[in-house]
C-alpha cells in the first residue's frame, strides 16, 4: 500500500507516520510539508530514517501537486489548527481558508486524477458554539461538568457531544473550514468512486506535540510549568475550570488502520469522532495541580475576559466509532501527561522552538 501524509512534519502527521510504518510491514509511505509550523523542521530527520519520502510541497498550490507520486491512499494532516486562526491578528481569514479549504480542494483534485482514497482530520470545532456555550454547568473536583437535570440540545449527553449534534453556525473559522472540508470530501468520494474517511478528533496531545495557548494547550501547559514560564486561566472567571478531552496519536492511528483496511465499505458511518472522552478530560486547575505534583509548585495568573469561541466543556463522546468500529481508546490520560513530561524533561527549551516569546 502506498499512502501520502499531508502536513507529515506536524505534530499528527510525524506520529501516523511512525505509527504506521510500525504496523504496515509493506506500506510505501510518502509526506510532504511546507514547514510553515514552528517546530516540523526537527521532524525531517527522523521521517527519513524510517523510510519516508518527504516532499517541500504546499497544498495551496496545485502545482506543487503535480509531481507528487501515486498513491493510493491520502491522509490530510496539514492545515493551520487553532481556533483563532483568521482572528488571531497573526494570519487572516484568507490565509486561513486557503490552508484548510483551498488546500483540501487542491488534494481532493489529486486524488480524483489518481483515484486515490482520502481520510480529512477534522476536528470537535465543526460543532455550533450557543449550545455548547450555554451549556448548564456545575464546578465538580475543580472541573466544569454539565448539570446532569438539563434539557439538552439533541446529540449531547453528559457523556459528550455527538455526531448528532447540530453543526449550524456559528463553529468559529477555523470550524467553517473543517465542516466544509468535510463536505467536500464526502462529496468528491460520492461522485468520483473515492474511499473518503472523516474524523473529527478532539484535543490530540502527546510527547513532541508544539504547543500553543491557542492548540496543543495539554503539551503548552505542561512544557511552560517545566520551564516556569508564566501561565494564565483565561475566561470563565480565570478560576481554570474549563474542560477539554484528550487523545493520543497513537489511538488516533488504530483506527486510521481499520479505515485503511475497510477501503469502501459502506455499512460503516463516514463520520466518526475520535476522542478521549469522559475518562480522559480535566480542567486546566486539575492540569495545574497534576502539574505542580509532578515539577513543583507555580502560580497561574487570571483573566477573566472570555476569548472568542471559549467553551466551558468540550468533550467528544465516540461511541458511534465504538459501535461501528469496535474502537475506543487505549491510552490513559494519565499516560499521555506523563509522556509529555517525560519529553519536557529530555528537551528544556522546548517551547522556545513553538511558542517563542
Ligand atoms: N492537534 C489537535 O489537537 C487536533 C485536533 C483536531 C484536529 N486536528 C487536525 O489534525 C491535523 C494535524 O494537526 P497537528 O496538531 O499535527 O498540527 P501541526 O501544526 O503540528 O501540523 C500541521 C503540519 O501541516 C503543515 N502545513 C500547514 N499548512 C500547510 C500547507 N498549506 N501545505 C503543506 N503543509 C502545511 C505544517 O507545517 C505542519 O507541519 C490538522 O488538520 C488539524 O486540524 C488536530
């Protein structure tokens, strides 16, 4: 099998590469990049090492995909993945939807010309904000979760938020970029015969991950509170209960496999979420206190003014991909901190490489 990783230097990308080529003892594997991520340039070596042919190519432009091998898969792991991307003062809005749609465009393209199959990353920003955001919440162990009494909008149950929830704008940018991604994708896999994949993932988060404020906010906290840097509970009072779910990449890529061994079959849902769900969600305070536990104490500042597109709890409830799959994932949450700490302690400045002062 021979199969093309976009965005291969990414945190995802670097991961569903090693883990691939672990478990694919045939699989040809491909990955190209335009390192525009702070960070993927140091994952070039070590794609090499393991067999992978990396291209300096840029999805924004189809000409940079004309040379491209074929293959017969495509993972789409390149795009710009915060959720201020367009509203950060740093990219636009353009440069936003050239990435993350234009770019899923120019692929899509691709593998109609060389009938390849195709899996999006997408992401739990494809769901709308108001609900979620006007969730009832209650402070349980230092942590939001949802007041179990409340009527709540179809697809979300204290269990998480599911496929059937509504995707009705608004989602944020970088959600629009995604949903319709999505659509796309769906669309070209129906009218031109392609295997096409969705996953929509909640938090990944692992050892090698470049943190930001804005994305990979498990490996920021953690690498900033090894490295003292200063840290701040944004919105929600600034008290740090908001919620996320975290996954590995690992677990991300069993089920990669399946889809990859499935081809085209249609009994299974071409949507799935992939997350960590209940078991592996903490508040940013419990973070703070496994943080302080493990390097010692530290303050965290407080700003209470909420950020755009702030939710107090999102966690993906993956039982469609349980059901249908038989997945779920592997990884603790406790282990994936520890991994992340662990690789904190082997690289000391880490976060001077993704999130400089
Ligand atoms: N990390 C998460 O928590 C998370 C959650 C849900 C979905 N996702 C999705 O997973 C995918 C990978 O995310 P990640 O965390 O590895 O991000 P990342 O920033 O670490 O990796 C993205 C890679 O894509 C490359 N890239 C960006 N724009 C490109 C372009 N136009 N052409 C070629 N390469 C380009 C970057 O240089 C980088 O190496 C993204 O599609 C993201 O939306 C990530």
């Amino acid at each position: 099998m021979r199969i093309l990783i976009t965005g291969v230097c990414g945190f995802v990308g670097h991961a569903l590469a090693c883990e691939l080529k672990k478990a694919l003892s045939q699989v040809e594997l491909f990955g190209l990049d335009n390192f525009i991520r702070p960070g993927s340039e140091m994952n070039r070596t070590n794609l090499k090492a393991i067999g992978v042919k990396i291209y300096h190519a840029d999805i924004r432009s189809a000409a940079d995909l004309e040379t491209l091998p074929n293959v017969d898969w495509v993972i789409d792991a390149a795009a710009n993945p915060s959720v201020l991307a367009g509203v950060d003062g740093k990219t636009s809005s353009r440069q936003l939807i050239d990435h993350n749609l234009s770019g899923t465009l120019n692929i899509l393209e691709y593998c109609k010309r060389i009938q390849a199959g195709f899996i999006l990353l997408s992401t739990s920003r494809v769901y709308s904000i108001p609900s979620i955001a006007n969730l009832e919440v209650e402070v349980v162990q230092d942590a939001y979760q949802p007041v179990a009494s409340q009527i709540f909008a179809t697809g979300i149950s204290t269990a998480g938020v599911s496929e059937a929830y509504s995707t009705q704008s608004p989602v944020s940018l970088y959600g629009a970029t995604k949903i319709a991604s999505e659509v796309m994708a769906l669309e070209y896999g129906a009218t031109f015969g392609l295997p096409v994949w969705v996953n929509r993932c909640g938090v990944l988060a692992g050892a090698g991950q470049f943190g930001r404020p804005d994305q990979g906010i498990f490996a920021y906290w953690i690498h900033s509170w090894k490295q003292q840097r200063p840290l701040t509970y944004i919105g929600f009072d600034g008290l740090g209960h908001q919620v996320r779910d975290c996954l590995h990449p690992q677990d991300l890529a069993r089920m990669l496999l399946l889809q990859l061994k499935a081809y085209h079959d249609s009994s299974k849902p071409p949507i799935v979420n992939l997350a960590g769900g209940i078991e592996a969600s903490m508040s940013l305070r419990q973070l703070s206190k496994w943080c302080s536990d493990r390097f010692g104490k530290q303050s965290v500042a407080t700003e209470s003014q909420d950020r755009p597109f702030d939710i107090p709890w999102m966690v993906l409830d993956s039982s469609v991909a349980k059901q249908a799959w038989g997945w779920q994932p592997e990884r603790s949450l406790l282990s994936v901190l520890d991994e992340i700490a662990e690789h904190a302690d082997q690289n000391n400045a880490w976060l001077d490489i993704s999130a400089p002062y």
